[in-house]
C-alpha cells in the first residue's frame, strides 16, 4: 500500500519533468531558436532603372472654336469626338441682317460708280470747254490789239476761260472725290462679305472635337468656344515627378506609360518637354511624356502612371532589393557562414522598379545572402546564429 502510495507520488513528479522538459524544447525550437532565413544569391540579370511620376492625359495643342459676330446658331455640322480637317464646316449662324447688309453695300458701290462715271464725263466736258474758251479769249485778245473789236468783248472771252479753267478743277476734285466714296463703298462692301463669311465657322486644323459647348438656337458671341478642338499628333501626359528623382531624366528618354482605363495595357512614350519651376508645396517638377507612336483613342484628364527609363543594363550582377540593409552609412548584406550572419559592405548601382538592384563590388557568386522580413532583418547582428529554410 505504502509502494502505490510512494508510485503516485513519483508519477506526478515525472509529469511535472516531462511538461517542463516539452516547454523548454518548445521555448528552444520557437522564442529560443535561431531565426528563419532564405538564401539569395548574386545573378545575372537584365536591369532597367526607371522614374516614377503621376499624371493626367493632356494636349499641348486645344484651340477653342469660337464666332468673330454675335448670331444665332442655326447650324451644327460636328459633334463632340468626331475628327475634323482644316477648313471643313462646323457651325454656321444667323445670316439675314449681315446679307441685307451686303447688299447695302452692294448697292452703295453702284452708285459711287455710276457717280464717278458722271464725274468722268463733266471733266472731260470741262477740258473741251476750256480749249475753246483758250481759243476764242487769244482770237479777241489779237482782234482787240489790232482795234476791230472793244476790250468789253475780248475781256469777257477771257473771263469765260478762266471760268471754263475753274471748271476742269472743280471737275477733277470730283472725279479724286467720287473714286474715294467708291474706294470708301469697296471696303464697306468687303467688311460686309467678310460678316457674312463669318457666319460659316471652320475648322482652323486638323483635330478631334473635345467638347461642344452650345447647341442649336443659341445665340453666339464673339469670345466663348463653340467647340474645343485638340491636335491628336501631341497627345501626352503631364506628370509630375519628385525633385529628388530628377537626375537621369531628360528630353528623348522612353517611358512606360499606364492608363487608368486601360489596365494591364501598356503605352510606349517619350520625354518630350521638362519644366523649370518647381511646385513649392509639393517639390515636384512637371514632365511631359508624349505618346509614341500618337494615342488613337484617349480621354483628356484621365489618370496615368509614368515610368522613365533613365538607365538599362545588360547582364549584370544583381539581388533582389529586400536583401540589401543599411548600417549607418553603410549598405550592405547580411552573408551566411557556417550558419551565422556577417555583415558585407557593397556598391550598388542601378534599381530595377521589379526591386532588383544591381551590385558593382563586394560579392560574388559564391556569398550566401540571407533575407527575412523586416522586422527579423533589423534584429540581426554579426555572428547571429541562423536557421536557413
């Protein structure tokens, strides 16, 4: 009885060993145990180094339609998306008061014509008139020196030349002043042919209609678009991009360029133009990528992403980014030797927006390079034991 006794005793103890013992290999192979990583190694890839930056879909050539005259619009030929050419009808307005117009000046210019021709025939009556006045004045002057007739009569002969003379000049300021009113009537006549020209709006380029702005009935005046019209050849995104990611990007550099309603499309593209001013708020420099070859079908204002090419290379060494750690100025990669981690300094070179990033000096094929998370890669230290997966 008392053997059982005892038995139950040392049973219990043995359980309490037992637990005790699980815990501590448990502690051991969990919060104890060395941690988990997973081997890298330097290889040989194709890198591109790329600039991200934000934007929207823009045209650097939008030419607003609009009426020289004030009118009511009675016609509209296009509408907002269609592709128009240079020259081809796209509203036309109201004509009835500027044709009336027209006409006024049609008839005006008639009759300073018909004035000038009358003009014309009293000046070349005037010019006869006064050669016979010049004529018949020098007989009597003769006749009157010669005593056969009285001065009365040869001095009213000479007074009848020289109104015939005042004449010729009245006449030929009439003629000067019926060409001016007919030269007056032209110009008026062609101001108004140009009003009534007014009233047909063409298209002043090739393009594509971005909006319609009025519709039928409405009444026009000169200043507000009827119409936005937009070169398709330059169609390109304005993004912005941050100062601090500038060096590299220059006019000519390819793009990749990634549309909001297009996903998973890509769109080859340009630098085609780079500002120089900064936003103050933001530290961003805009960009502008054109599209290459020109987008057929686009949306002005949508979204886009960027990725300028600033640099690509061939072959090179490379790891993948998480496996790169800094210590103070230092970047470097954690190496695995006989299952501890030593720190190794490197030179990197280019990174590749699918986190490669290239590696000049310091390793070679044969280093063993851990990588973990995050939170595990900022906890380690030289000479720290290691459990490679």
């Amino acid at each position: 009885m008392n053997l059982l006794k005892s038995l139950i005793r040392h049973k219990k103890y043995m359980v309490w060993l037992i637990i005790l013992g699980a815990a501590a290999i448990l502690l051991k192979l969990t919060v104890l145990a060395p941690p988990k990583v997973k081997i890298v190694k330097v290889e040989k890839r194709d890198l591109t180094a790329q600039v991200y930056g934000n934007g929207t879909v823009e045209a650097k050539v939008v030419v607003g339609v609009s009426s020289k005259i004030t009118g009511r619009i009675v016609e509209l030929s296009v509408d907002q998306g269609d592709r128009v050419t240079r020259g081809q009808l796209l509203a036309r307005l109201e004509d009835d008061d500027v044709v009336q117009q027209q006409r006024q000046s049609e008839a005006a210019l008639n009759r300073a014509a018909a004035n000038w021709k009358v003009e014309q025939a009293n000046l070349q009556k005037a010019v006869a008139n006064v050669a016979l006045a010049e004529k018949n004045a020098r007989r009597f002057k003769n006749l009157f020196e010669k005593d056969m007739v009285a001065r009365l009569e040869a001095e009213q002969y000479e007074n009848t030349y020289l109104v015939a003379k005042a004449e010729v000049d009245r006449s030929t300021a009439a003629v000067k002043s019926a060409q001016m009113e007919q030269a007056a009537n032209q110009a008026n006549l062609g101001f108004a042919k140009s009003k009534v020209a007014d009233t047909f709006i063409y298209a002043p380029q090739d393009g594509i209609i971005i909006s319609r702005n009025l519709e039928k009935g409405a009444t026009v005046t000169p200043g507000p678009a009827i119409f936005s019209l937009a070169d398709p050849q330059m169609i390109w995104v304005k993004t912005n991009v941050d100062e601090s990611l500038m060096k590299g990007v220059a006019v000519g550099k390819p793009a990749i360029i990634a549309l909001r309603g297009a996903p998973g499309e890509q769109f080859p593209g340009q630098v085609a133009r780079l500002g120089h001013e900064s936003d103050r708020v933001t530290e961003e420099l805009e960009v502008d990528v054109a599209f290459t070859p020109p987008l057929k079908d686009f949306r002005l204002g949508e979204q886009a992403d960027v990725y300028i090419v600033t640099e690509s290379r061939q072959k090179v060494s490379s790891l993948p980014s998480a496996a790169l750690v800094t210590q103070g100025k230092t970047r470097g990669v954690w190496t695995i030797e006989q299952d501890r981690l030593k720190f190794k300094a490197v030179t990197t070179g280019i990174e590749d927006r699918r986190n490669f990033t290239e590696i000049l000096t310091g390793l070679d094929g044969r280093d063993r390079i851990a990588t973990a998370s995050l939170e595990d890669m900022a906890k380690f230290n030289d000479g720290m034991k290691v459990r490679v997966q």
